[in-house]
C-alpha cells in the first residue's frame, strides 16, 4: 500500500481506534516476559504537557496539530529488586494529527529538538536530562525517528531507548526504560515493528 492511500485512511481516527492499535500485555511479554500492565489510558495535550518539561502548555502541543493519544505502560513489579542492565519499563503510544505533515513537524522539532535543546534540565518532577543520542533506525514503513536518553533521578542514572514513527497521519512510539546507561535499540524496534503492524493492521479492518 503506497503512502497516499495509508494517508488517507488515518484521517480522523477516532481515541476507540487509537485504544485498539496499541500493545496489550499478551504482545509485549514476547519480547520482555515478567511485566505488569501499571499504567494505560488517553493522553490528552495537558496530560502531555504536565508530564513534560518545565514550561509545556496544553497549547503547544494543540498548536504543533496533535490532537489525542492512547498509551499503555508495563513495568515490572518493584524497582526496589532492579539491577543495573535490567529494563523496568516498556510502553507504546499511538497519537493522531490533524495531517501528515503535522507528524513530520512533530518528530523533528517536538520529540528531537526539544530533547537535544533541554540536556540539563528537569522532565517530570525529580529526573534530570543528562544526555541525548539521535539514533538511526530504517526498518519502519514511513519516516522513523530514535533517541536514547539518559536521565539522573533520585535512584542514580536510568535510560530510555525511544523510537517514534510516522503512519499518515498517526505517530507511533515505543520505548524502553533500563536502569543503568544501556541502549535498547534492537528491542525497542522489535516491539516498534510489532507496533506498526498493529495499527496498520487496525486501520485496514
């Protein structure tokens, strides 16, 4: 299916749909077995926006065309046992824009500029950005993004391998939390993979 008629077909899909794209528990425990679902539900421009950076506004997120998200989260059941080289986390978000060309906008100047520009600075309440890594990934359908993160908190330095990926005009994101500085790349594109097979697979039923 070339990309015009993928475009097309992902106008308008509605949160009921977005529920149905992202992976249940049965579908990440292929790839990460032991985890528990501890987190799913719609995620709305001000829930963006209070979980981000110092600064975010459920405008801005409106304003760059992002109009709803659906994400579920998998950790694993005390971070109190976690070794160093353990993932603690693993979650999937499918997200709809108004267009296309909102989720390109996205990927560049939202997801990666805006990590590479707050290295120092605070996400959430008690982690602090201390390092970002643009990565390559050419496995997906459409334009594919991927960082890998590093974060000091309260417990020492944790990582997020991230990948965000374009389907008209959806985005796909998957990511991976591991304690330690260790990257997650071949994981998280496996689950990427699995991902974006689920939405196209949605959006054609």
């Amino acid at each position: 299916m070339n990309n015009i008629r993928l475009n097309s077909i992902t106008h308008d899909t509605d949160i009921s749909k977005l529920e149905s794209m992202v992976l249940n528990l049965d579908e990440i425990s292929i790839f990460v077995p032991g985890l528990r679902m501890v987190n799913e539900g719609i995620l709305t421009n001000r829930q963006l926006a209070e979980s981000g950076f110092h600064g975010d506004t459920e405008d801005y997120f409106s304003n760059q065309g992002r109009k709803t998200g659906f994400m579920r989260e998998f950790g694993i059941n005390s971070r109190d046992k976690m070794y160093d080289g353990d993932d603690f986390v693993v979650g999937c978000v499918a997200h709809s824009f108004d267009n296309d060309r909102n989720v390109n906008d996205w990927m560049e100047k939202v997801f990666l500029k805006r990590f590479i520009d707050r290295i120092g600075e605070l996400i959430g309440i008690n982690q602090k950005l201390v390092d970002v890594k643009e990565m390559l990934s050419e496995h997906f359908f459409d334009h594919s993004l991927a960082v890998h993160l590093i974060e000091e908190g309260p417990e020492g330095e944790v990582s997020f391998t991230i990948i965000d990926f374009k389907i008209g005009t959806l985005l796909g994101v998957c990511f991976v939390g591991t304690k330690g500085t260790y990257s997650r790349m071949e994981l998280c594109e496996q689950i990427g993979l699995a991902l974006e097979q689920k939405m196209v697979t949605s959006l054609l039923g």
